[in-house]
C-alpha cells in the first residue's frame, strides 16, 4: 500500500460524500481510505454512506470515536491505522481533483529521503466561486517563511509516513492551529517539503461551523507562538512580525511581540 488517505469528519456525511467522490475519481489508485468518525450523532447515516463506498474502495476503513475528540486526536488515530508509506491528509469538507495523489507520489519517487512534506496549490470556494487561491512556491526548509504564514494548505498535504511518526504526530492540546504546528515541527525535524505548482485540491468555505471562525482560534494562536518562541527569536526577533490585522488576530500580535521583547 502506498498511501493512507486519513478523513476526519463530524456531523457532515453531506460533504465527506463529495469529497469520497473526489477520491474516487483520482487517477492514482493504490491507496486505502480511513475514516476516523469523531462520535458524531448521526452514527447511521454515517454507516450507510460508508457502505455504499465499502463497494467501490474494499480497503475502505470507518472508526468511531468513543467521546467527541478533536481533530488532532481524530487525525492521530487514523495515522495509527494507515499501512500506506504516505499518508494523505484531508478534512471531511474539502475536495480533490483527479491528479492531485498521482503527482504527489511522483514527487517523492523522484525525491530525496529527506523530503518529508508535499503540499499543492489550492483554490479557497465560497458558494462556487473562488474567493482565494493558494499559490506559494516554497521548497526546502522554508522555516522563516513559514513562521509568518502557515502558506501550506491541509487538505493538499501529503506527508513521509515515517516522517509524521518522527515528529510527534498531531498536537491533541492545541484548539487551533495544529496543522501550522506540524508543518513546522516536520521542517524542524530535518525533513524538506516540495510543492506541486498547480491546483489539485479545493478548500470549501460555508456556513457550518469552524475552528477557525471560532474564540479557539485566538488561542491556538498564541499557544503556537509560544510553542515556537525559539524559533522566532531566532529568525525575526528584529523583525516586526507580519501578521493578518484582523480583531481576532490583533491580541495574538501583541502578544508575539510582548514574548519577543521579554527577552533583551
């Protein structure tokens, strides 16, 4: 088995059947799927959409939380369970288009052993329309530009399965933010990360709610910055630390700025 695609979903069966759809559809077909269902209350339309796609992907996986989790435990578990040497990552909400494991898997087959991390543009939809496109083209260990800006989009991620291993896995005490956390643990690590320069995955914004709409936000924030501190002292602590300017994020830098400054 080469890839572990890894979905963890709650109370949205609607979208994880789009985005099962989008796995169906990928050209590159040597994978399993793991469902990690974080205990959600819809446990039987859950399983009949799962069997239904049972039919098309035998490898097809479902676990069930015992107690509602979060994401980071939801993910770990599912990482627990992959046979794949890569796992794809990828929330119930998102999408894929067909090309998007084939080119992934071709990067690290042409790759170093070092390379840990391959991520892909990524177009953000709002009622289907764009509203934003993910398109950096950081290689390597972009440790600097990263500490600024999470730039790699989640549901594009394919990680080394050895590589998320080594790190750690997902952190489970962070509300927010873990996804930034991990990239940034992998490149820490001594792994590198590549990109695919073109748009493989579809980021689906809607109504339902998020973490990232949420008063966890702000927190996970500062926990990452904190967690981090090291780092940014280490890469910008002359730097004013470019941040986006919304009221959620405007504590979080000041906060930044207060922990880099307590240390002259």
């Amino acid at each position: 088995m080469r890839v572990s695609v890894v979905i963890p979903t709650y109370n949205r069966p609607h979208f994880l059947d789009r985005l099962l759809q989008s796995v169906e559809n990928q050209t590159f077909r040597d994978f399993e799927v793991i469902v990690v269902d974080d205990c959600s209350c819809q446990e039987k339309v859950y399983q009949k959409l799962i069997g239904q796609y049972q039919q098309i992907f035998p490898s097809l996986t479902y676990l069930r939380n015992e107690t509602n989790s979060g994401a980071p435990y939801t993910r770990n578990r599912g990482i627990s369970a992959a046979k794949g040497d890569f796992i794809a990552l990828v929330d119930d909400d998102d999408e894929w288009l067909p090309q998007k494991l084939e080119k992934q898997v071709d990067r690290f087959e042409n790759g170093t052993p070092e390379l840990g991390l391959v991520y892909t543009w990524t177009k953000a939809m709002d009622q289907n329309k764009v509203c934003l496109e993910y398109t950096s083209n950081y290689e390597g260990c972009p440790l600097p530009e990263l500490l600024l800006e999470c730039f790699i989009p989640s549901p594009s991620v394919m990680v080394r399965k050895s590589a998320i291993i080594e790190t750690g896995l997902f952190d489970t005490n962070m509300p927010s933010c873990q996804d930034w956390d991990m990239w940034t643990r992998i490149l820490v690590k001594g792994f590198t990360c590549e990109v695919v320069k073109s748009f493989e995955t579809i980021y689906h914004k809607h109504g339902d709610e998020t973490i990232g709409s949420s008063p966890q936000a702000a927190r996970g924030y500062e926990l990452y910055y904190q967690k981090h501190l090291p780092l940014y002292k280490k890469y910008h602590k002359k730097k004013y630390i470019r941040m986006k300017t919304n009221q959620l994020l405007r504590p979080i830098k000041q906060t930044l700025k207060r922990l880099l400054g307590a240390d002259k």
